[in-house]
C-alpha cells in the first residue's frame, strides 16, 4: 500500500467547550481496489467526520466535496468512544468520487474532525427503525442518499441544527412591508394575524426536523394510533389532523406550556415518540419556529419577493397551479418544493404547524399557512390562534430537540 499525505484537525465550536484531540491520522490506498483506509485516534468521547482534499495546483487544498466522500464505512458520521486506540475507516472513492478514484502522491490529504457532543454538526439522523443508530453529518450533501430520498420522510428523522444562541432577530411584520399578508380582500381576515412586531433572543441552539412530521413516521413511532381511511393513504404526507392536546397533552391533564415546562401526558404522540428514539423531541416555539422559517432574512418572505411565484416554488396554496382547480388534501405531501435557505421545506404553505405558544383563552397558536388559504396570507410571520382541541387536516407539526449528541454509539 503506498502512503499520502495526512492531516488532522478538531473542531471547537465555543470557548470553554471540551473538544477531543485528533491524532495520528494517516491515510493509504490499495493499489488493486483503490480501497483509501484511514486510521486516526481521538483522546475523549466525540462524534467524528471526516473530509478529502485535493491540492488545486499552487499547494492550497479544497474539499472534494460533501457529497463525493459519501460512503465511509467506520467510525465516522457518529459518536466514538474508544479513546487513545487506532480507529480505522474504508472508503472507495470509485463509487463516489467521480474522478475516478485514484488519489495520487501528494496531491490529497484526509482531515479528521471531531466535534463536541454539545457542538454537534449541523444533521442529526436518527434510524426509526433502530433508534440507537443516530448518524451526524456536516451538510445535507453529505447524507448517504439525497435529502430529498423518501427514506428520509419515513424510515429516519433528519433534523437540521439551527445556530441561534443569542442571536437577536425581528418576529412579525408590519403593514408596510407586508401589504399582500395583510390584504382584507380575502375571507378571514381578522383570523389570520402576520404578528406582532418585536425582538427576539433564543438561548440555544436546537435542533428541528426539515419536513413536517409525516404519516409514516407516525404510524411507525405512535403505537395506540387508530387512524385510518384516505387522510392516512399516503406514507410522505404530513400527519393530518392532529389536535395540540393530543400531541402533547392539555390542561385538562395537567400540562400547560411553559408552567409545565417539557413535561407532557403519558402515552401522548409526544411522549411515545421520545420514549422510541431517546431524545426530548417537542413542538417548536414560536420564536423558534419563525427563526428558522426566516432562515436570516426580515421581510415578509424567506425570498426576494412575496410574490404568488415565490409561494408557488415553496409550498401548497388554495389555487396552486400544481393542483386541479383548488389545492386539496390529496395534493399535499412534504418536500414538493423547494427548502428555504437553512434546507427546511414546507415552512410556508402546506400545514398550519403547532406551536407551543399559547394565548389567554387557552387557544394555541400554529404557524405557516395551511394548502387551503390565500397566497397572499402565506408568510415567514403569518400566525393562527386556534382551539386545542380542534384540528382539520390543515393541521400538522414538526419536532425539535436540544443540540446535544445523545449518547448513542451504534
């Protein structure tokens, strides 16, 4: 086996944060296989990945590309807890790496990273089907199948890590940035509100699904569930119809966001779900939500411009032209459009999103804008107050978790 050059690096995301030591990383390839395998070593517990750089041609090195070093087989892409041993990964860059394969003399390195499990990469997957295998990756490219692959929308919960810490951001809109969300020429005007304008500070960052919560997920994580008919038909769709105290539970079993804090009903979606993967998933805020419909930006959209073709390439409406005459429940399933900038889809249009928000009549809010209502209506801030315990098929959710690795090694 001939020998390349090497290279090793961590990952510290803030000061006073632990990070392990990456050491002793070397790298060779097998001349008859082209097989590359990489040992490296780290001296603490860390989730670990790893990156192929090529030299350019004036000796600075770029990264191949996410997508290309798809396929490492080892201990990467997870939490690795043995310390101060040899750890070896395989990787055949020929199924991948459309070069060829071939990495030859000097012109490659491999750069392992490790990161803390309180500063985890930015994609958390979690294997339904085994929950204790929870795989992180630096970018949705890196993922072993495309984002978009329904294999993530049924058999895994992908979440994408949202850097919030202290990071102030406006919530709401106003009339003169936001004429069309505000226009009075719809019915129901008075029932949607575009929100109340005011500063916001998130403490944490978290962790949030990039589609919304779907049948199969459901039916795969929730075992008391009954439901069934042509709502339930379709494993892709968001969950229909599923009212805020079912979720999670309500006050009349003792749980009232956020005087009960985390806490939610036995037996609940929620609790089953979290007893399943062994992570303290919930609805979002609504400050979380908004911070990560926004994606950065403060006017009405995530986009340019609020305009019915923005809308239209990010999510269902009443008369999307994707649908015949009048979008309908039978048009709708999650990820048929473009992600806004953060790579979550669905945030406008499609379902109206629990909250855990709520209001003094005990109504709850819910965000995004339901495939039966008005483009104009659908905005980063549009917001619904609704009864707990109701919900049509309009309604659906989303999951967060706290970006803190579990401690899971499989």
């Amino acid at each position: 086996m001939k020998k390349f050059m090497l290279s090793a690096a961590a990952f510290c995301a803030l000061p006073g944060w632990s990070t392990a030591v990456v050491d002793n990383v070397a790298f060779s390839q097998v001349a008859n296989d082209r097989r590359v395998i990489v040992t490296y070593t780290i001296d603490e517990p860390a989730i670990v990945t790893v990156d192929v750089q090529t030299n350019r041609g004036d000796g600075v090195f770029v990264s191949i590309g996410d997508k290309n070093v798809r396929g490492f087989v080892g201990e990467v892409n997870k939490l690795v807890t043995k310390v101060n041993e040899p750890v070896t990964l395989t990787w055949r860059p020929d199924f991948t790496w459309g070069w060829g394969g071939r990495i030859e003399g000097e012109n490659a390195k491999v750069v392992v990273t490790a990161w803390a499990t309180n500063a985890p990469p930015d994609y958390m997957v979690v294997n339904i089907l085994d929950p204790d295998e929870v795989r992180y990756y630096v970018s949705a490219e890196a993922l072993p199948y495309d984002v978009t692959n329904d294999v993530y929308k049924t058999d895994y919960l992908v979440m994408r890590r949202i850097h919030a810490a202290g990071r102030p951001f406006r919530m709401g809109s106003t009339k003169l940035e936001n004429e069309k969300g505000w226009y009075e020429g719809f019915s129901g005007v008075g029932t949607y509100d575009q929100g109340e304008v005011r500063m916001a500070t998130l403490t944490d960052d978290y962790y949030i699904g990039i589609y919304e919560f779907t049948i199969g997920q459901w039916m795969r994580l929730v075992k008391k569930t009954t439901a069934s008919g042509g709502a339930w038909s379709n494993a892709v769709r968001p969950v229909p119809g599923v009212k805020h105290d079912v979720i999670r539970g309500g006050t009349a079993d003792g749980i009232d966001w956020p005087t009960t804090g985390d806490k939610v009903k036995t037996d609940s979606p929620i609790d089953e779900i979290r007893k399943a993967l062994g992570l303290m998933l919930d609805l979002p805020t609504e400050a979380q939500w908004e911070y990560a419909c926004r994606a950065g930006t403060s006017t009405a959209v995530y986009g340019p411009e609020h305009t019915e073709e923005f809308i239209a390439e990010n999510g269902w409406y009443r008369t999307h032209p994707k649908a015949n005459n009048n979008t309908s429940w039978n048009d709708v399933y999650v990820g048929a459009f473009k992600s806004n900038p953060w790579g979550l889809y669905d945030m406008l249009g499609g379902q109206w999103e629990w909250c855990l928000d709520g209001i003094e009549n005990g109504y709850r809010v819910a965000r995004s804008g339901g495939w039966n209502i008005w483009w104009q209506r659908i905005t980063s801030s549009v917001r619904l107050e609704k009864d707990p315990n109701k919900a049509d098929n309009t309604f659906g959710f989303r999951l967060v978790a706290p970006c803190i690795a579990p401690y899971k090694t499989k």
